[in-house]
C-alpha cells in the first residue's frame, strides 16, 4: 500500500494541509455563514419564542387572577341578593301572617256577635214558646185560660227561682 510508504508521507501531509485548507476556505466563505444565519434565526426565534411565551403566562396569570376576583365579586352578590330575597320573603310571610290573624280575629268577631244575637234569639224564642206551653198546660190541665201577661210572669218568676 502506497500510503504507508514513509517516503510518501511529506507529500501526503502537504496535500492533506492544501486540501484541508481549500476546503476550510470554500466552507468558512459560502456553507458555514449560510449555516450560521440559519442557526442565528433558529435562536432568535426560540428565544421571541420564549418571550411570547412568557408574556402570555403573565397574562394568563392576570386573567385568571381578574376572573377569580370577578367570580368573589360575583359570589358575594348572589349571597347578598339571596339573603336579600330570604328577609323579602319572611318580611311578605310576616305581613300575610299579620293579615290572616286579623281577618281571622274579625270573623271570630262576626261569629261570637251571631253566636249572641241567636242566642238572645233562641232565649227570646224560648221565652215565647214556655209562656204558649204554659197557657195550654194550663188550659189542658185546669181547664183555665190564662192571660198571656199572666203566663209571661209565671214563666219568669220560674225562671228566674232556677237561676
């Protein structure tokens, strides 16, 4: 094999250096700044990548702290607003209750009033029918009709030797 000939190697390693040199050349003047253009725009938008994506984070994080003080805002409307219908309605409860014991006191009124007229009724109608028993007992018994004036005060005097 020619190549490890050692009288070769000097021209091997001038050539291999002339080579390495022309393609360094070749290579640092057209591929590697192509390269590095295309690994500057890779980072650069990594990194605005990376900044988006933070600043979107921090909104998010405001977002979700506005919607949490917003959804306490709203909590504690609906307790008011329903602690506020709770007293509205105990407050109509309380009204109608006080209607109902009023109406309800006024026809117990009305009742105890008819309850003492027929009652006044029912003694006068029982006075009238124990001075029209007495007559015809009387009558019936004795033969003698008795004036009405007569049997009225027979009736009270007994009435009243009960009482």
């Amino acid at each position: 094999m020619p190549q490890f000939d050692f009288a070769t190697f000097p021209s091997q390693i001038f050539w291999l250096i002339v080579s390495f040199a022309a393609l360094y050349f070749v290579l640092s003047r057209s591929a590697l700044p192509k390269i590095g253009a295309v690994l500057e725009a890779r980072q650069r938008k990594i990194d605005d990548d990376l900044e988006r994506a933070t600043d979107l984070e921090l909104k998010a994080k405001e977002a979700l702290s506005a919607y949490e003080a917003e959804l306490e805002a709203a909590r504690g409307q609906a307790q008011s607003a329903i602690r506020q219908a709770g007293e509205e309605m105990a407050a109509e409860a309380e009204r109608q209750h006080g209607e109902l014991a009023a109406k309800l006191a006024a026809d117990v009124e009305t009742a105890e009033q008819r309850i003492a007229t027929a009652r006044k009724d029912a003694l006068a109608h029982i006075q009238q029918v124990a001075n029209e028993a007495a007559r015809a007992m009387t009558t019936r018994l004795i033969g003698v009709e008795v004036d009405e004036d007569k049997a009225r005060e027979a009736v009270e005097a007994a009435s009243k030797g009960r009482r």
